[in-house]
C-alpha cells in the first residue's frame, strides 16, 4: 500500500470526516501526512509557529499550558478521533497557544493547516463544513477549560511568605 493509499485509508475511519465528498476527502489526504509519536514524544510546544492540525487515530495526546505559580497544567488529553491543534486553522492565531505530548505511544494524522485554510476558502462549501465542525470542537473544549478553571481557582495554590 503506498503512503497515500494509506492515509486514505485512515481517513475514512475517522467520523469527523464523515459526510465528506470523495473530492474533500481526496483534497484532504493530499495534504495529510501520519505521524507515530513515543510516549513523551512532543507535537509542539506553546508558542511554537503554528504548522499543522492533527487527528490522534490512536493512543492519547495531552494538552498543557503553562500557569504561573502553577507551572505546565494539563487542561485536555485528545483521544482517538480528536482533533487538537485547531488553532492553527484559525485565521489571526500564528503561534500555539498550547503544548502538546504524546501521552502514550501514539499515532496521528496531521494536516497543513496553511493548505487546509486555502482549501476552505476555495470552496466555501466545504469551508463551512470544516469551520462548523471545528467550532464544536471550540466550544466542547471552552467547556472543559471553564470547569478546570473553576475547580483551580476554587483551589489556589498556596504561597510561600519569604
């Protein structure tokens, strides 16, 4: 099977994907590549440039960001069939706003977010089918992110009097 017969082949098992037309589905493999990440293998880090949008097909990818007086803080683990990395689609963001780690071995699809974002605006249909869908994925996630707010800022960490 050649690369690109295989990420095909990964793609149509992705839900997210589901409803594609062949030619998005085509359209999308070609700017696809997979990735297999150790456990503790880095994606990207926070602030890194942005470059690609990842699905994890298997394994889990956690999420941190760094909090002062809190340090790195996990505040989501992708599992399969997640996106993570979606701000790099987004038009303004240029840098990560989030670490991301392979929490166990791992593997995922990841896309150019730069080609991705030309084929949304080429065809505004499919455009509107990707935005739509990674706006949930914005929202479920802005959801979880409020609750561990909440639960951190009900439990501040305590500080040392020097």
């Amino acid at each position: 099977m050649s690369p690109q017969d295989e990420i095909f082949a990964e793609l149509q098992k992705i839900p997210w994907f589901r409803g594609l037309q062949p030619k998005h589905l085509n359209q999308m493999a070609e700017i696809a590549s997979l990735h297999r990440a150790r456990a503790g293998e880095v994606f990207f880090r926070e602030g890194d440039k942005e470059d690609n949008v990842y699905v994890v097909l298997e394994g889990r990818v956690a999420l941190d960001i760094f909090v002062p007086h809190r340090g790195k803080v996990r505040f989501y683990t992708a599992e399969p069939w997640e996106v993570f990395g979606w701000s790099s689609v987004t038009p303004t963001v240029h840098q990560r706003t989030a670490g991301a780690v392979a929490v166990i071995d791992s593997f995922v699809v990841g896309f150019d977010a730069e080609k991705l974002r030309q084929l949304c605006e080429a065809d505004h249909d499919f455009g509107y089918l990707v935005m739509r869908r990674l706006a949930n994925i914005v929202a479920s996630r802005l959801m979880v992110t409020r609750l561990q707010l909440l639960d951190m800022f009900a439990n501040p960490p305590e500080m040392k009097n020097d």
